[in-house]
C-alpha cells in the first residue's frame, strides 16, 4: 500500500495555504485521480493517494488561484507540478512551500 499527502506553506502571508487546489495525475494521464483542497492547516482532509500502488505520479498546486484570491497582483507562478516516482509499500509526504514568485518542494517526513 502506498500512500500520497501533503502540506502547503504560504510564506508570502506566512501562514498555512488554506484553500489551495490540488490535483494528482497518474503518468501521462490528462486527467486527474485524485483532488484536494487544503484545509485551515494547510493540509488535506485525507490523503491524495490512498492504499495506491506506486508509480510515477504528478501534483499539480493551483498557487495562481490561491494568490488572486488573497488579492496578490499578477501572481508569477500559475501552477507549480511535482513529478515523483513512488515505490510500493512507502509512505510518502510532500510539503510545499509557496509564494508568488517562487517555491520549495521536498519529501518530508
């Protein structure tokens, strides 16, 4: 069983990235498998990939929508993929950290 989550910073407001979208493509696939919208914390009610087999996956972050609706002027970043490639059997967490310039992706813990 593999499992997939998140957690997403706003560090321009320096504060938890509530309603951020998230989506989870499987490889090559134009449709999403999975969707989320963050929570107050900035994480996801329950994770994007549950009891999932590994493989190589996409998290597309909807950060432009995010920004606009906090007022943020022409935000630079639309949406921010993450491309991993999970093994079978692993737990994994990705936190982002956002602002309207840039991001900092890594497999947290």
């Amino acid at each position: 069983m593999t499992t997939l989550s998140t957690h997403v910073l706003d560090q321009h407001g320096g504060l938890p990235a509530a309603g951020l979208h998230v989506d989870l493509f499987a490889h090559d696939a134009t449709t999403p498998c999975a969707h989320g919208v963050t929570n107050q914390d900035g994480r996801l009610d329950a994770p994007l990939l549950e009891s999932g087999e590994g493989g190589q996956y996409t998290l597309h972050f909807h950060v432009r929508d995010y920004f606009l609706a906090r007022g943020v002027d022409s935000p630079f970043l639309d949406r921010v993929p993450v491309s991993v490639t999970l093994a079978n059997g692993q737990c994994y967490h990705v936190p982002l950290l956002i602002t309207p310039w840039g991001y900092n992706v890594y497999r947290g813990s």
